[in-house]
C-alpha cells in the first residue's frame, strides 16, 4: 500500500533499516508509487546518510517521467551543490536521465521495432 510506504517515510520514529526497506519497495514497484515522491524527496534532501540518499534517487529515477517533473529543481541543486560527490554524481546522472527523456522523440525508443 502506497500510503503506507509514505507513513513509514515520514515517521518522526523511522530507523536506519525503515528507510532502507521503504525505499527498496518503492524501487520495486516503480511507477505505481508515484504518490510517494515527494516524501522520497524530503528523504533526499534531510539525509545525511550517503546511502539512504542514492536509494532515495534510485527510487526516483524507478518511479521515473512524468512524476520527476515535481522534483527536479531538487534534483538538479543536489547535482550542483552536493559536497557528497557520490549523491552528486547520482543526482547528475538522474538529471541527464531526465533531460534526455524529456527531449527524446518516440523514434529514439529502445523499444522501437
């Protein structure tokens, strides 16, 4: 359940392995936890942990276009002012995920036959 994945996330109780286990989830489901971006995001942005942080963009990058529309200036500032290079690195690649996605044509597809 989508709601409870985003209570587990905003929990003022939440542990270390909550978190991990919360964002493992919405990896897995991708899309379907749309819903939960905003508080993936908060989770990005309020860690301090590196990798809670790159499970956090490896949530949104499965969660994906259109929903990364609603975070991107987040995404782009980590990209840019992350003193982590790690989560930076992550972050700029998320961002070029996003732009390509956003300017590529349907004849760019993978999917194309």
């Amino acid at each position: 359940n989508v709601n409870r994945l985003i209570s587990l996330l905003e929990s003022p109780k939440q542990t270390q392995e909550t978190i991990e286990a919360t964002l493992t989830a919405i990896i897995c489901m991708g899309p379907m936890a749309s819903k939960t971006i905003s508080s993936v995001c908060n989770i990005l942005t309020r860690s301090k942990n590196t990798s809670i942080r790159i499970l956090a963009l490896k949530a949104l990058e499965e969660i994906g276009m259109p929903y990364l529309i609603s975070v991107v200036n987040e995404i782009e500032e980590i990209a840019r002012k992350d003193n982590d290079k790690l989560v930076s690195n992550h972050a700029k690649f998320l961002m070029e995920h996003y732009i390509q996605n956003s300017t590529s044509s349907i004849h760019n597809s993978p999917l194309q036959v």
